[in-house]
C-alpha cells in the first residue's frame, strides 16, 4: 500500500481532503510545479525535475512538526487524486503565518481554494489557535485575490514579499474578522 494512503487527512470538507504532503506526491507535484500557468504569479521558477521537488518536498516537511501546520496535499475526493496543494506556512522573515494554495489549471474556478481556505482558517484558529493568518499575492492575481476576500479576509498593505521585488497584495484575518464576515 502506497504510504499516501496511510497519512492522517487532517481537513475534510464536502468534496477536499487535506492531508501531509509526502515523496509518494513528487510526480503530481513536479506536474504542478513545472507548469508555467501556475507558476506565473508565484514569483517562482518553473520546477525543472522531479529530483528538485523531491528536494522540496524534504526540504518543507520538517514544518509539520517544527509549526504544526505546513502546506497540504489537496485531494479531491471524487477522483482520489491530488489536485494541487493548501495550507499555512511560516514566514519568519515577517514573523507571520501565510496562507497559501496552488492547484492544477484544469481545477481552477471551481471553487476548490475558496473551500480548502475556509477550513484551513477555520482550522488554523480553532485547532492551533492561531491569532492571525495573512496571505499575499501579485496585484495581477485576481481569481487569488477573490479567494482571499471570499473566505473574509480583508486588505491589509501593498509591500514587497521579496526585497527589491514589486509590491504584492497582502491580506489578513483573524478569527473574530472571519466570524464577523459570515455573519453578513
């Protein structure tokens, strides 16, 4: 039995189950990585090999147990496959916790990351107790930036993510902002 099978869904929502990312996701990943439509606003180079995600993969994996929490393997359950990736990673050159997701384009507008974003916020602060998530993404990304205003998050400054690079979109929240924004 592949070792993607035994790893513990820590998500599920209606049609999403979100589990740890593992090598046994190293091909669906280099797919992902190494296409330059969702690389595009990453800021990111096109993944070159499936020995550099494999890299990757090894290279993020120490988050799980370091933060708790990291970047999620997304599977849709209709087809039992991983469509792409969601979750939180920390940032500790601003000391923040971001959100992030990034799914295959056959996927896209389908309502996939506003779904796994609700719950990894609502995980985020009911079971790690978070005090605030941010995300951040290019001015060009819209269908990103609708995400981020969709799950309730709200603008908080245009500044680089790198140094000398142009300014992205940055978004936060909390947990009384979420609720406050699904009672409207």
């Amino acid at each position: 039995m592949p070792q993607s099978n035994k790893v513990n869904i820590l998500i599920e929502t209606e049609r999403l189950l979100l589990r740890e990312i593992n090598l046994d996701d190293k091909e669906a990943l280099f797919k992902l990585h190494s296409n330059p439509a969702v690389q595009k606003y990453t800021g990111e180079p096109v993944v070159k090999s499936i020995q550099e995600m494999e890299q990757a993969i090894l290279t993020r994996n120490p988050d799980y147990k370091k933060y708790g929490f990291g970047r999620w393997a997304t599977i849709l359950k209709s087809e039992k496959q991983l469509v792409g990736w969601a979750g939180l990673a920390y940032l500790p050159e601003f000391d923040e916790i971001d959100l992030g997701y990034r799914f295959m384009p056959e996927y896209w507008g389908l309502g996939i990351a506003t779904e796994a974003s609700r719950a990894i916020l609502n995980y985020g602060f009911d079971s790690l107790k978070l005090d605030k998530i941010i995300a951040i993404a290019m001015k060009e990304n819209k269908a990103s930036i609708r995400v981020m205003e969709k799950v309730g998050m709200e603008f908080y400054k245009f500044a680089p993510y790198e140094p000398g690079s142009e300014d992205a979109v940055w978004y936060w929240c909390d947990k009384k902002l979420i609720k406050k924004k699904k009672s409207h």
